[in-house]
C-alpha cells in the first residue's frame, strides 16, 4: 500500500519507516525540517517537507501521494523544554498536532478518498484517578485534571474523538501508548533526557509511589501501527502497553539501576508538589495502569518485550 505519515522523523516514526519498507509498502514520510529529507530518501522513502498545522498544504501533500493509509505520529515531543511545573506549557505545540493538525489531516483523508486513518494518543495519567487500578479503553478520563494538565487532556481527547468519529468512509484507529522507552526517545540508554535526570538523581520516588505506569517500547509502539494498518480492519480505540504496569516506587529504582543511576531519591508528597508542581506528584502518586487486552485480542498484536523488567535492562 502507499502509507501517508505525518511526523516520520519522530520516535516512532523513526522506527516505523523502515518496517513498512521492509513490508513492500510505499511510504510518504513528512518532516518539517528540509535537513531530514535527505536521511527519508536513503532510507527509501519519499520525503515531503510539510508542517501538519499548514491545512492547505497538508491537502496538497495528501492529494499529491494518493495514500490507502494517514498514519498520523506527529508531536512535539523531542522539542519540548521539560518543565513539568508548567505542563500545559511544556506540551502546547504537541496540543496544537493533536487538535489542529488531526482536523487537517482527516480533511485531507476525506478529500481524497483515504480510507484509513491511525493516531498516536496516550494512555496513563488520563485515566480518571478513581476504581481500579488497571484500566481498559472503555473507563472514563479524569472529570477533573490538575489545573497545569488540562489543555493536554482536552488535546487528547480531541484527538480521540475525532479520529474515532471520522466522517463516513473513513477507518479510524487510535492507539494509546503508555512511557515510550528505548532509542531515540527521552528513556534510551544514551542521550535520553529522562535517563539523564535519573543519573543526576532529579527524577525521586513521591510519597509511598503508588502511582501506576504502563510502559511501551518504541518498537512495540511500531509494530502496533503494522497490525492496525489493514484497511477493512478492526476501528476504534487501543491501548498499546506491555504487560507489566507497575507502581512508580518499583519501576523507578529497577530503571536507576538499569542506566547504571544510584537510586532515586524518596520525597514527601508536600515537597515533591513544591518543587515540582501538582502535575508530576499526580502521575507519580496516582496515576492509573492501563490494559493491553483489547489490543492482543482484536488487533492480535503482541508487545516484544512484554514487561519493562526486561526492556530496562535489555531494550534501552
């Protein structure tokens, strides 16, 4: 098939591109930075230079290549100064994909006959902070998010009903990633800014850290988009997470260890807020786990590496 990505130099992306290749697939890869074409084109890709957010030529973009598949994986996320005080702030221009460049690209989709459209969403801290610990696609997002959290929140789930309620003839599939970890995203052995703060020791255990987190491996997060590609196949929303979520308290120091880090430091729930913000305490304190359930049974896409026990040590 000819497959349409947005965001092809990005984590995913990144990954993505060369397994469609190797598949026999055509691939139309946008970046918005002329310097990345060349990398696209070696690669075997086709390379357009093409910002998400410019509607018009997003259009044009998407007429021009005739795709049977948008697989839309573009955020800001690499670009994003960590600030979790000002979260909101931090994740503005990640916000505007997920809003803006969402309806741009469905347009596109419907305007030239695109049968399928795949987006990246996030599963986790959205989760309303109430029942169970482990959720599956169907719970409830939180009502109520932290003050700093709810543009994000509101980014998401506009992300998520659109795609989901895509206009008639229009396949739509979300996939909620949990952590993304492993090379080339904040969590990878080397240059991840993540791991640095967990070497520097600025990445603590708040309070007890009962909060849950559901991780998924950059190249898991790949593979679900090959097993959701098939046009004719199975919409809505999925969650794409290992196996294994597990309270902050425990991945945490099993992650310090993996990259060689002395162990978390352990702060009050009163400091952790001071220092940091309602933002980071709420994820770390009692944020949800999510279910991967849904995913193996409907998609039949399985995660490689089916807990963080094992990828911390072996996937980073």
């Amino acid at each position: 098939m000819i497959i349409f990505i947005a965001g092809a130099t990005g984590a995913v992306g990144g990954r993505l591109v060369p397994m469609l290749l190797e598949q026999g697939h055509e691939v139309v890869a946008t970046t918005t930075s002329p310097s990345k074409a060349g990398a696209l084109r070696a690669q075997g890709a086709l390379p357009v230079v093409v910002d998400v957010l410019d509607r018009d030529a997003v259009l044009g973009a998407v007429a021009g290549a005739e795709p049977d598949v948008i697989v839309h994986q573009a955020t800001a996320l690499g670009a994003a100064v960590p600030d979790m005080r000002h979260f909101d702030r931090m994740f503005a221009q990640t916000n505007r994909l997920r809003t803006e460049g969402t309806r741009n690209l469905l347009d596109a989709a419907a305007a030239s006959g695109v049968r399928r459209v795949i987006a990246q969403s996030f599963t986790g801290w959205p989760f309303a902070r109430e029942g169970g610990a482990v959720k599956g696609e169907d719970a409830p997002l939180d009502p109520a998010p932290p003050a700093p959290m709810r543009q994000s929140l509101a980014a998401i789930r506009a992300l998520e009903d659109s795609v989901t309620g895509a206009p008639a003839g229009i396949e739509g599939v979300v996939l909620r990633y949990g952590g993304f970890y492993g090379p080339g995203t904040g969590l990878a052995r080397d240059g991840g800014e993540v791991t640095e703060l967990i070497r520097r020791r600025k990445f603590p255990v708040v309070g007890a850290g009962g909060g849950l987190w559901s991780f998924t491996h950059i190249d898991d997060a790949a593979g679900a988009v090959l097993a959701a590609l098939e046009p004719g196949g199975p919409t809505g929303i999925f969650q794409i997470v290992d196996d294994d979520p597990a309270p902050s308290a425990e991945w945490l120091p099993a992650l310090s260890a993996a990259v060689g880090a002395k162990p978390p430091r352990h702060v009050p729930v009163w400091l952790g807020r001071l220092a940091a913000g309602e933002a980071p305490v709420m994820m770390m304190t009692e944020s949800r786990g999510a279910s991967n359930a849904k995913a193996k049974r409907t998609l039949g896409w399985t995660p490689q590496w089916p807990t963080w026990r094992e990828g911390f040590v072996h996937g980073l």
